[in-house]
C-alpha cells in the first residue's frame, strides 16, 4: 500500500515518469535534470539515489525507497516544490 501511495503521488508530479510497475522497496523515476533534482533535494534533507550506477540508466533517472505515507507526502511536497522552482 505504501508503495503504491508513492507511486500515486510521483505519477501526478508534472514531468515525473514512473518506469513500469514498481515490485520492489524502491521506484524509479526519471526527471530531467535528475541530478541537480537530487543535490537539491539532498540540501533539504531528502536522499535518494543516483539512476546512472545502475546499468541502463542515465542521469535523468533517480531511485526513490518506499516508505510510510507521512514520509511520502512529505517528500513528494518537497519534490513538488524543487521542480515548480
């Protein structure tokens, strides 16, 4: 359920691409401008990972860990905030 509150809040961010159907503890995105979206989500105390350490990906993608619903509206505000800046 977590996972998919996740997905639902990424999936109706304007220029976020969910890729497939996330499975797993984590969904990837890609985002343009994917790294400097990280470092400054990174500033505001947020972490996820790199797309580019992962074979196949490059530098518009970025790895989000799923967590609780709190945490996902907290980052997804933070997320919307960044890319509306």
């Amino acid at each position: 359920a977590d996972r998919e509150h996740l997905v639902a809040r990424l999936s109706a961010l304007p220029g976020v691409r969910v890729a497939g159907r996330p499975a797993s503890a984590f969904v990837l995105v890609r985002i343009s401008g994917a790294d400097r979206i990280r470092e400054l989500l990174r500033a505001r105390g947020w972490a996820v990972r790199r797309g580019d350490t992962f074979p196949g990906l490059g530098p518009d993608w970025l790895r989000i860990a799923v967590r609780d619903r709190a945490t996902t509206d907290a980052f997804t505000t933070v997320l919307a905030e960044i890319m509306e800046a």
